[in-house]
C-alpha cells in the first residue's frame, strides 16, 4: 500500500532498486545530492544534475521537463554516502514560472522497478520559492527510508546547493541552467525559433482555467502563447536517449521524435541547412484571406518561414508539433490543478466537524465535485478548440508534402524522381498523443543523421502484447529498417548515399529482398562472423581515413576514387556473429561515425546482449531507438510529454516500394 507522506514524515525502503517520479505540469529542472552522515556534499561530484546526469548509483534526467524519472540504486551507492536529496528546480532563461507558488503543485513519489508506488509526497504551501528539496532516501542503522522534506528556497539552486555544504555553489548553479538551455538534443531536436515573421498565424486560445473560476493564479496559455521553455528552443534541452531502460524517450518527433540521448558532438546542433546561405530567410507566402470575425484563421500549407516551400512545410510540421505539445500540457495541467483542487477541498470538509451535522458535508462535497466538473470541462472545451485548428491544418499539410517528409501512401511517390540535392529532413514516422487522437504529426529528421538509429526487435517493443512470437515482432522490425533505408536512398541524389548490409545469420533475408532485387546495396549482405569483420574493418579503416584527412586540414586530398558519398551501415540481429573486436568497432562507428559522413541502423533486442553488461549501455543512448509497432516512448524537447512513435510502414500489397528503388538504382548506374 503506498504511503502517502507529509512534511516531515519518513517511510521505510524495503528495495533498493528504486525509481523517483516526478509531474509538475510544467518544465522543471531535476537533480539529486549525495550527502554524508551530517548530510554534507563533499564536492561538485556529488551532485547529479543535467549537465552530469550519472553518479554511481544515481541517474537523473538531462532536461527540463514536466514529468522525470529518476533511478537510484541504494546498494551500489558509496559507503560514505547516507543521503541522497532530490532538488526541483525553475529553469533560469526559458520563460517560464519565476516561483513555484505560481505554477502546478509538484507531486514525487518512489516506486519500485515495477512501477509500484512505494511512498508519494505532494509539496504543497510553496510561494516565492524557485528551488526546493522534495525528499531524501537516508540510512540509519543499516536500513534505508524516504522522508518528505519540501525545503523551498527563494534563492532559487545557488542558495539550496550552498546549504547542501557546497561552497562553488553559484558556479554549479549556473552550469546547471546552461546545460538546460544550452544542452545538446535529446530524442527529438527542436527547430531553431520562429521569428514574429515566420510565425503562422494561429488563434490564442481562450485560457483553460482563469484567476476568476479557479482561484489560482495558474493559468493555460493557447497555442501561440507563451508558455515554459518556449525560449529554449534555441538548443533544445539535454537529456537521456530515452527511458530509464535505455530506449528514447522524443524524436528527436523528436520524439521528439513524443520522448522518451545525446549526440556524440557533445555540443548544439547547429539547425542551418547546409546549402543555404546565412541571411534572413524571405517571409512566408501570402496566406489565405482571412476567416470570419471571430473564427479561428484558415490554415494553408507553407505558412511558415523558409527559403523554399519544403523548407516552410518542415518550419509549419514542427510548430504543430509544438503547438500540439503545449496545448495538451496546458490541458493536463488544468486538470491537474482541478484534482488537486477538488481534494484539497474534501479535506476541508472531512476536517471540519461542523461538516458531520446534518447535510452540510453532503452538500459541501457536491458543491466541489460541481467545481471540478466545471474546471475540467472548460480545460477541455479549449482542448478541443485547438485540436479543431490543428486537425484542420493536417489535413492542408498533409498533401502538400514532398516524398521525403510524405507518407508512403502519398500519391506524391507516384510521381517520384531521384532528387538532385539531399533535402533537409525525411519523414520517420508519425507521432500523436492519448488526448489528441486521431491527429498525428510527421515526425521529421534532420539531415544529414546527427544520431544512429535503433529499431527495437524486443518483446517490450509491443505495446498492445499482441506478439507473443517473437519472430514475427523481427520481421516486423526488419521491414521497418527497409522502409527507412529505401527513403533515405530515395531522399539522396543518386551517387551521394551508399548502403551496406549485415545480417550474420540471414535471418532478414526476406525483409531485405526488395532492396537485394533492385540492386541499391553497396554488396550482397555480409553473412557470418568473417562478412562481420570485412564490412566493419572497411567502415573503421574509412572513418579514421576522413577523420585524420579532416584534422590535417587536407580534406581536399583523400585517395583517388574515394567514394564521397553518405554511407549507412544496417545491422541486423546484434550481437551475433560479433565479437568483442566488432563490438569496439560498432561502437567506435556509433560514436565518431555521423561526424564524418557514416550512419548506423541497428535491429536488435536489447536483452540479447545482456551478456555485455554495462559496457553497451553508451551504445544504445546514443541511439535514437524506433518501434515497428505503436510505442509512447519518445518525449518532446519543450514539455517532456511520453509521445506515441507510429512507424512509416509500406502499406500492404502496394508496389511503390519496388517502383522507386528501380529508380533509384536505375539513376546509380546512370551516374556511375
């Protein structure tokens, strides 16, 4: 049973496995101390925070976000540690709340591995505070327990990390919120920012829950308003892959891209398009005329900034998905506020004993009930009025897509032809979330890959447990990384993307099929450990060819006919026919690869190389993981929201497939 705690009160920890579950319906900085036997942090090092997300037995996540999740492992802790504190925190810079007293109630709890609540805090009675210590897991005696704390401090994290014991306190706090703001991508990499001429022209909502009928001076912001961490979208935030078991969290979609990782740049990703020029992008196209007096403005597709019209489409898909991620963070938080509300009431009624004389607690409790309803329902009627907008935009977008951000189901692909510039993103899927379906946004990645992909053939990977035979969940996966291949050799010019193949086993033969038909590979897939060897030696001995070509600044010098071209490694079923020398090869390729022009997709069940240890766990954070089967793992860069990934599958029986990889291969070996 959980235990639902107040300040002060303490619980005992039966497992020491845990995770802390944070919501606060609003971006939120999280981070951890560990203290000694007084309580003291002996230095920076034992601070986990988004910019040193992992200490030994601790993980934290790398964003600011609405919901965290928090690991700890008690048993792998320090003997000298006794305390680990869990800090909330405002983000500093990015438009958000200045205090917790004007923002949702921030709620904690400590569950086990298998999501079982062990103990919750609601931090309540906060005000001009920025910073606050939520709880502390202590030892004493030998056992470990979680106790309530909720010690805010106005000084925001400069003055609680001071009072952690730590005097460079000011410096980390400041490397905290640059490592917030400045942080590299996580799944889903934020756009750069719309200026006030780019945006689309969008009707505000009307505010979920306003100062008059709630009382609480939190309010809803509509979809071009502002709202916390609009103003970091100059980098999106830092943080993990993925989910605590090492999937992504979103895309980049992004999702993004919609999550539950790092580029291995270590630093921002620099949004320009490669071919275009640094000036001032040309305003976006004349809109349609205006709608009626009091109606929403009538969407039209490209109405966003861009040199050209893919460009505006790509800038239109990722307000949406923007303005879809707010909206619905605007919704949860209303009725997050009305619940809290509705509760904090009830108590009321029940601790007042004039409530148990006649009909007065009766009528006191419908009376908040009535409340409620009414919040929630207005949360929803502005809900609903977004979606309308959006829904509406979908469908003009939708159409007016190019092949390389279209589904495959767009007569657009019939009328394919080899491109003769890469684009600047490709489509991977769809995104959407629980409260907004049907509508589904594109998810969209940038090119050239600043990440490698991971399509997971694990068992978890389904969520509706409809596969129960694990072959079939494979070969579904397979058929995804060819979907994925054949796009992005479709969305390259014909000479500019290569592609290998290794499948030790040939157990995805038939899933490779079309592609091994048209004749779009580098070579026949490599079998067995010595195909494994040969195809991971060519791709080592390539990056550290360019690498020390590119350092000693005679980049303009490689070999004669070296191929110059994209290349893109497919491994299926890892790890087998690996060993340990291919493994340090796949992750040397994962790490330094995408810098210099090779991309990694891997298919693999994660529990397969469970032998490894901890040794690949780099290896799949830096992947940005993908499904073949609906998956709410990827979280957006601005709210953190679990958005669900819906792979870009060919649709059953259709052939258009196998027509644009013969034109592709058909351009190939016209260029050669």
């Amino acid at each position: 049973m959980t235990a639902e705690l107040v300040r002060g009160q303490n619980h005992p920890l039966s497992q020491a496995r845990l995770e802390i579950r944070v919501s606060a319906g609003t971006p939120i900085v999280a981070a951890a101390t560990l203290g000694d036997e007084d309580g003291r942090a002996h230095s920076v090092e034992w601070v986990a925070h988004p910019g040193a997300p992992t200490l030994p037995g601790l993980e934290v996540s790398r964003q600011a976000a609405a919901d965290h999740r928090l690991a700890v492992d008690l048993d792998a802790l320090s003997a000298e540690v006794h305390r680990v504190s869990v800090l909330l925190a405002l983000p500093v810079g990015v438009g958000g709340p200045v205090s917790f007293g004007s923002a949702a109630v921030p709620f904690v709890a400590v569950t086990g591995l298998d999501g079982t609540e062990v103990a919750s805090y609601t931090i309540t009675g906060l005000d001009a505070e920025s910073a606050v210590v939520a709880l502390e897991l202590y030892r004493r005696q030998g056992a470990w327990k979680v106790r309530a704390v909720g010690q805010g401090y106005a000084g925001g994290l400069a003055e609680l990390l001071t009072d952690q014991g730590l005097p460079q306190a000011p410096q980390l706090a400041t490397s905290i919120n640059s490592a917030v703001v400045d942080g590299v991508a996580r799944s889903l990499q934020a756009p750069p920012p719309r200026t006030p001429e780019g945006d689309r022209s969008r009707q505000t909502a009307t505010s979920a829950l306003g100062p008059d009928q709630s009382g609480s001076p939190y309010t809803t912001q509509g979809a071009t308003g502002p709202y916390p961490g609009a103003q970091g979208a100059t980098g999106p935030y830092s943080g993990a892959p993925g989910r605590p078991d090492g999937g992504a969290s979103p895309t980049d979609p992004a999702a993004a891209q919609p999550t539950p990782a790092a580029p291995s740049s270590g630093g921002p990703i620099d949004y320009s398009h490669p071919r275009r020029q640094n000036a001032a992008p040309p305003p976006p196209p004349p809109t349609a005329p205006p709608a009626e007096p009091g109606q929403p403005a009538r969407p039209v597709a490209g109405d966003a900034t861009g040199w050209s019209m893919d460009e505006r489409l790509y800038n239109q898909v990722w307000g949406m998905f923007e303005d879809l991620a707010r909206t619905t963070a605007a919704y949860r938080s209303a009725v997050d506020f009305a619940d809290t509300r509705l509760e904090k009431e009830l108590d009321q009624v029940l601790s007042d004993p004039r409530s148990r004389i006649g009909g007065q607690g009766d009528a006191a409790r419908e009376t908040a009930q009535a409340k409620h309803v009414q919040l929630v329902d207005q949360a929803r009627e502005a809900l609903e009025r977004d979606l309308v907008q959006l829904t509406a935009e979908a469908e003009v977008v939708e159409p007016a897509l190019p092949v390389a951000y279209a589904r495959w189901d767009n007569p657009a692909w019939h009328a394919y032809r080899v491109p003769m510039e890469m684009p600047m993103a490709f489509r991977l899927g769809d995104l959407q979330l629980p409260e907004s379906d049907p509508l589904r946004i594109p998810m969209l990645v940038r090119l050239p890959l600043e990440r490698g992909l991971w399509i997971d053939a694990g068992r978890t990977a389904a969520s509706d447990g409809s596969f129960a035979d694990s072959h079939e969940l494979r070969q579904l996966a397979m058929e995804s990384a060819v979907a994925h291949t054949a796009r992005l050799l479709a969305v390259h010019p014909a000479d500019e993307f290569t592609v290998h193949v290794i499948d030790p086993a040939g157990s995805g033969a038939q899933a490779l099929a079309p592609l091994v038909r048209a004749g779009v590979l580098a070579a026949p897939p490599a079998v067995g450990a010595a195909g494994v060897a040969d195809v991971l030696g060519r791709l080592t001995q390539r990056v550290d060819l360019v690498q020390m070509a590119v350092r000693g600044g005679a980049a303009d010098s490689l070999p004669p006919g070296f191929d110059t071209s994209q290349q893109l490694l497919v491994v299926n079923d890892f790890p087998h026919g690996f060993d340990d020398r291919a493994v340090n090869q796949l992750r040397y390729l994962a790490d330094e690869g995408p810098a210099v022009g090779v991309h990694l997709m891997m298919v693999a069940d994660r529990e397969e190389s469970s032998a490894y240890g901890p040794l690949l766990d780099p290896l799949w954070r830096s992947l940005l993981r993908l499904t073949p089967v609906p998956d709410d793992h990827l979280a957006d860069p601005w709210v953190g929201h679990a958005w669900t990934y819906e792979p870009s599958l060919v649709p059953h029986g259709s052939q258009v497939l196998e027509q644009v990889l013969a034109q592709v291969a058909a351009a190939r070996a016209k260029s050669r």
